[in-house]
C-alpha cells in the first residue's frame, strides 16, 4: 500500500517536478502530464506552480477537415522552427470519433521524424482519456509545456463545428488547412471558420484545383467586414516543405501584427471570458460523466418508466441532472472526479 | 401584465393543445413548439400530454458533410413520400457555428417546394437559439411533431464528430449523404459516421468520381465485422430525383431488418441509455449557458485574478463549476432556466 503524501510532501514534490521541468526533463514533462491527465490529487498544486496562462508562449492553432494534411504540415513547420533554433510543443486533439482511432495514429506517425529530437515534443489527446474534460485537459497540457520552456505551442484540431472554433478561444494565431478541390473551401465558408482563421494554407497545392480553392478562399475573405489584419492565402506542399517558410512567416506577421495593435497580453485577455466558460462547460462535463459512470441510484428506475413510456426523455434527464446536482452539493468534500 | 395561468387552466389548456395537434392544427403545432423552444412553464404538462417517446412515427437521420447537398435530397425524399401519402416532419439541426446563418438559411430554401403543403412540416433549429441545449430542443420537437400525427420525421445534421454521430441516439435509420471526389469517403471513414450509417447516398452521382465514391465506401463496408443489415451504397441526383424512390426503398428495408431482428421497440429501448446520457448532459448544459448569462456574483473577481496570472483557467473554471452547482442546489425551486 502507498501511504498518501501528506500536504508538504506533496509541495515539496511539485516544487522539484516544475524545477526538473524548467530544465527540460522528459520524465518531469511526461509525469507532469500525467498527474494533469489522470486528475492527480497533485494536479492542482503543479497549475499554481506553472507560469500563468496570460505567460505561456506563443500558442499557433492548425485546424482544418480531416484528409487535409495537418499532421504533415506540422511537421514540416516543426523543421523549419528547429532550423530556427525553436523548441516546439504539439498537442494534437483528435477528433471526437468514439470509434476509430487508427487513422489518427497513422498520423501522427508522419511526425515521428521529430521523436528523437529533445527539441520537440508531441502529445495526441482523445476524448476517449478525457470524457467532456478535453478542452480543460488540453489547455492543462499547454500550460505544462510553457512551464517546460517550450518557444512555440502548436495545437492541431480537426473537424467542423464546436471543436474547430473553440480553437479561437485557445491559440494566438489560428491557420486553418485545406486541400484543392471537393469542396473544403465552400465548407470552410460555410462552418464559420473563415471568421476565426488568420492565416489560410492551402496544402498539397501541387493537386489540380488549388488555384480555384485558393481564390474561393480570397473572394469568401473579401466579403468579410474590414479588419486590421487580412488573413494571407498561401499554397503550401508539406511533403516536400513548399511553402512551409513562408507560412511560418505569415505567422509571425500576424504576431508583429497582434503586437502592434495592443499586445499579445491584451489579446489574450480579451479571449478569457469566453476560455473560462469553455473551460467551465469542459469541467462540468467531465464531473456529469463521472457521477453517470458510477450509475446513479435512480438510473434504472428512470430507464425503466422510459421504456413504459411513463415519462419522456427530456424530462428523465431534467431529473437526472437535479440528482446530479444534488449529490454534488451536499457531499461538501473535493470534486467528484 | 398577464397573470400567470393557474395549474388548472394549463391542464386544460395543454388538454385542448394537443387534441388541436392531433387533428393536424398548424396553429397548435406552432405554439406547441414555442413552449418546448422558449422553456415556457406549460412545456413540462405538454410533454406528459404527448405520446412517449417509444411509440413516435419511425425516424430518419439524414447527416453528411456540408455541400452533399441534404436539404435538396430531404426535399426531393419528401416528394416521393408525399406521392406515397405519407405526412413528414422535418427538423434541420443546423450547424453549430455562431456566425453563420445565411448558407444555412439558403440551404433551406431548397425545401421551399413543400411549404405549401399542409402533409409536410419543415423546422430549423440551431444552436443560437438553444445554448447548449440542442439536443434536447430537438428530441421535444420530434415528440411534438410525433403528437401531430406525422407518419414519417426526418432530422438533418451537419458535420463531422458529436453532433454527427449523436445521430444514432435519435434516428432508427441513418443516411450518410456524401458527394464524388473531394475525400468525402475518406473523412467519413475516418469520422467513424461509417459504423453508425445505414445507408450510404452518393448525391450528384452525375459528377466524375462517383463510382470511386461508392466503391471506397463499399471496400470500407466490407472491412467492418460483418452484421446483419449490410448497408447498400445508392447513386442519387437530388435535383432530377434519380435515385431517391430506391433510397426510400432501403431505408424501408432497414425498418424491416429491424422488426425482423426483434422489432423497432426493442432498438429504440437498446438507445435509451446513451439518449439519456446525451438529452442529460444537454440539460446541464442549458441550466450552465443560463447561470453564466446572468453574470455570477464571483466572475469579476476571477476575471480579475485570471488576467493577473493568479489562477490558472482550469482552476478558475473549477471555482466556477463549484459556484453554480451550488447556487442551483440552494435555490430549491424550479430549474434555473
């Protein structure tokens, strides 16, 4: 049996693990992590002990359909920042699929030429690993790779919708990626996430159609109300780092950009309101799948009036979630999770 | 001022409500959905009014990527169950995106052909409308549209991941609809929609591709454990109606398949469960969006501490995840929103 550390331990622990950290310990950033991942009891101490969120470095979102090349993208981006002498973080947050999870190692294997380099460090998250608490357990990652003296944040997204804006909320400059050809501009267009992107990279630009893809993209963004920054169109080859150079470049303008305008600081606190309650809505969840987890008292009298059609769905779950809160209230103790 | 409606009169009133429905009121369907929409307090009588959810005319799902062109293919499936003599209830669940609403709206349009025709109900909802709570608003509107006597509903959604796959929890048989070329297939199969479809359209299969489209579902088909129900892959064009009377076709097929297997009941109890789970967690969610809209007393200051590097945003998500469970359990009354 492993007694329980006791509160000084525990502080003096997280002390030498942010220590150990600062000075590039892969044990360090892989046990950091996992305390962060599995809701360790230590977990709170080690997020009072990182640099805060306003000083994490610079944080590039790459969002874009699945099929787009975004795996291989970041790691031709990651070659040209190591060139630079860049250390660079990945966090890449699978889709939300609770079924297939191949396609996405596949992937990621297209990184691995980065595995060996103490530079670089990658981290696929799931929802899987974090039922409803993936947008709170990304952010945690990412505040763990700050405090390991990573220059540059990358955070891949994929998908449509919710997962794909919510990005906004998390990097300083958001790249969205999209291939010539089938659509993925129109759809681009269309999900909202033309109003979010900075920087737009049409990848594998040596396809038939990238020209057209490319100038759907311009027409989409002229039509936009003018702001101060306007977002490049840039054809990229990830597979042979056409393009790769100057997308980083883009990147950077936009951050001179930011800068000029009233600061990284300013910007990310204008993004907290709406990070908080992402960040809130995610820790709610995670709490809601825990208590269903552990099947409350009343589940199976509540699936048995369903299947009797004595009540109705809406209604069960009204009831459930004033269960749920109640239990949550009047345990007094530490979050149920 | 309008006095609050005692319990009697809103017994009463539902009572006669739901008879209007019954007897095919377009009035009654209109106000019914305002109550379930804007939470109003009759909505709970007019839910326990309605037929349970166990025993609502059979569902179809439609989903697919923006641009497979649904909304032309619901229109022209509603044509053929017309000539049928079938009633249909559509509800389109737009896309989650906060920004925009006018490719959406456009969509739509499409669908116009039928507004005229009292045997067809066509209803939009969005996320706007609904924070956080979707999934719930739809499932009630399809109660509603059950309790009016439609004999088919049709529920569209959009994209890849959550939204697409909660599908499954909600229709008895799913169409995925995806277009030639341009890796619709591909990210299908990568999404995981493959696993839960039932049936495969390859709209605007007058397009070059639509033979590889089809036959990359097929090989994907084939890979999956084999089953009872074996998904047939259909070319439809939408817009001449090709297609669209075999698509029907197969998805009766799949109503039959089901009741062979141990009929419609049965399936619809086996979703219970993750329904339950799913209509839950949008309750919370709805109850969270309300609590943040009125501004907790605590916000301010944690903005404060936030934007001061005091507390990082997961903590301070924590707090505030405390807080509203608190206010909700401590009020007593009716929920929050």
């Amino acid at each position: 049996m492993v007694a329980t550390p006791s509160p000084q331990d525990s502080a003096s622990e997280i002390a030498a693990l942010v220590a150990a950290l600062r000075q590039g310990s892969r044990r360090a950033l892989a046990r950091a992590i996992t305390y962060v991942e599995n809701y360790d009891p230590r977990r709170t101490a080690l997020l009072q002990a990182l640099p805060p969120a306003t000083d994490l470095p610079y944080i590039v979102g790459i969002t874009g359909p699945p099929g787009a090349g975004k795996s291989s993208l970041i790691g031709a981006l990651t070659t040209v920042l190591r060139q630079r002498g860049r250390r660079v973080g990945i966090v890449a947050v699978d889709p939300d699929s609770p079924f297939t999870g191949g396609a996405v190692l596949g992937d990621r294997i297209r990184m691995l030429q980065h595995t060996e380099d103490d530079g670089v460090y990658i981290r696929s998250m799931s929802s899987r690993g974090n039922p409803g608490g993936l947008a709170r357990a990304t952010w945690e990652v990412l505040q763990v790779l700050g405090g390991a003296g990573f220059d540059v944040l990358i955070v891949e997204t994929t998908g449509v919708g919710q997962t794909e804006l919510a990005i906004r909320h998390f990097a300083d400059t958001v790249v969205l990626v999209v291939t010539p050809g089938g659509g993925d501009a129109i759809q681009a267009i269309k999900s909202g996430i033309m109003e979010v992107a900075h920087v737009f990279a049409v990848n594998k630009a040596d396809l038939p159609g990238a020209d057209v893809t490319a100038s759907q993209l311009k027409q989409a963004l002229n039509l936009r109300p003018s702001q101060d920054w306007r977002p490049p169109v840039l054809p990229v080859i990830s597979t042979t780092n056409e393009g790769i150079a100057a997308l980083w470049e883009a990147i950077e303008s936009h951050y001179a950009a930011i800068e000029q305008a009233g600061g990284l600081a300013a910007v990310r606190r204008d993004r907290m309101y709406a990070q908080l309650s992402l960040m809130a809505e995610s820790e709610l969840r995670a709490r809601f799948h825990a208590y269903l987890r552990n099947r409350p008292p009343s589940w199976d009298d509540l699936m048995r009036r369903l299947a009797r059609g004595q009540t109705s769905p809406s209604l069960a779950a009204e009831e459930l979630v004033d269960q749920f809160i109640e239990t949550s209230c009047s345990r007094g103790g530490p979050p149920l999770v």
